[in-house]
C-alpha cells in the first residue's frame, strides 16, 4: 500500500489533528536510502492499519516542514500523536521495525495500569 503523501495544504488534518498516531518520513525522489525505508513502511501498512497512519513528506515540495521540524538528513523518520511530535529517527539505520513496535508497545502500555487493565 502506498504512503499517503502529505504536503503544507494537507498536514494539518492529516498528521496534526489525526485520530491515531502517525508515522512520517521526510524524504525526497532520488533518495536511496528513504526509497528503502518507503517501501519497508509500505510492508508494514498491513501491521499498522488502525494503530497508525503512514504518510510521505516531500521536502522539495514543502521545504516549510522540514525546517520547522528540524529536518537535515534524509530520511528522517517522525512519529505525531495528538498533534505533538512525540519521537524521531534520522537516517536509514538498521532497526526501523524495533522503533516501530517500541512505539506501539510503549502506547499499549500507556493505555493500562500497572496490572494490566484499561484505563477508565
């Protein structure tokens, strides 16, 4: 499944005022490294349908958000929950699915109690 790409028109509603946590990479056409991690975030969709959204942000195309979030090396891996940018990764480094399902086991835990039960 493709990444939604997501540009200055779209952020907002799409990354900021999401639902459900959302998994951004920063990255450009040409770029080998973000190509490969695009495709490994592609596999993943499945996994992730209704934990996260995936989305694609161009920074040819939107220069503006890469530079409000501090974005100087491709490809560079950002996780938004509740409008606030909660983790980041730079860089094609080995380990993106640890990353990911450390997020995911960290919300988990977050929505229980120390024995194991929902919040309220």
């Amino acid at each position: 499944m493709p990444l939604m790409r997501v540009g200055t028109s779209n952020f907002q509603k799409e990354v900021l005022k999401s639902a459900e946590p959302v998994i951004a990479i920063f990255s450009t056409e040409g770029c080998g490294p973000c190509e490969r991690i695009e495709t490994d975030l592609e596999h993943m969709a499945t996994e992730l349908a209704g934990k996260a959204k995936l989305v694609k942000i161009d920074i040819v195309e939107t220069p503006e958000l890469a530079e409000q979030y501090g974005v100087c090396a491709l490809p560079t891996l950002a996780i938004f929950k509740d409008g606030d940018l909660i983790d980041i990764m730079v860089g094609a480094q080995p380990g993106l699915r640890s990353w990911i399902l450390l997020f995911k086991q960290r919300r988990t835990q977050g929505d229980h109690d120390s024995k194991g039960a929902p919040h309220s």
